[in-house]
C-alpha cells in the first residue's frame, strides 16, 4: 500500500493542479498523476516503468466498481477518492496485479478457467 503520508504531503501541495486535470479530458494526464500520487512504482515489487504499472483496487472487486463507467469517468472517480485519502487504491506491476488477483481468487469474466479450455467439438 502506498505511503499515505507522502501521498498526502503530495495532494496538499498539488492541489490546484489535480482539480484543473480533473476538468481536463486528457486520459494520459489523469493517469500520468495517479501514478505520481501513488509512487511511479509497484508497492510490492518496485518495479517502475509505466508502461507496465496498473492501478489496483486494496480490496479487490475492481470489475464491478468500473463496469459502465467510461475510461474518463473512472479516472476522475480514482483522482476524487486520492484526494479524499480513502485508500482503496494501488500502484502495480502487471505481474504483481495477477499473482495478488491469484492468490485472493479475484476472478471476473475475463479470468475465468473456462475461457481457456477447448470448445466441444460439434457433432458429437
């Protein structure tokens, strides 16, 4: 989880620029922000390049929170709950993402084992 202290200090002191982005329609600053609020790095692993990181939910349930809601909308609901301290969210690496997703049976249509397996052949 990542340091509330520093991401606080961090809130406070930007303020100004998290609401004007907040109003802004550009998704890669929404997300470049989150990321400088949440620490440019896996909270499990360290691992920092951006193009691999992904904003966790804590307490996982993650699809349910976002279906229906646009990329837009979703990140202004993540920006909102940063600034109000609540904690539901943090910074991972891909791999860290699936092993935590993994080892806390988080599963969604996407992950389900069937999706895998072979399709019955027709005719039989």
């Amino acid at each position: 989880m990542p340091n509330q202290f520093t991401t606080t200090n961090w809130l406070c002191d930007k303020s100004a620029l998290v609401e004007s982005i907040v109003h802004q329609g550009d998704r890669g600053k929404k997300r470049q922000l989150i990321l400088d609020i949440l620490g440019n790095k896996c909270c499990r692993c360290g691992f920092s390049d951006y193009r691999a990181l992904q904003i966790d939910h804590v307490n996982g349930n993650g699809a349910a929170e976002t279906r229906g809601l646009s990329q837009k909308t979703y990140l202004n609901k993540i920006l909102r709950s940063l600034q109000n301290g609540e904690g539901k969210y943090q910074l991972l690496c891909a791999n860290c993402n699936w092993i935590k997703r993994y080892e806390n049976n988080e599963r969604n249509d996407t992950t389900r084992d069937n999706r895998w397996r072979r399709p019955a052949r027709l005719g039989r």
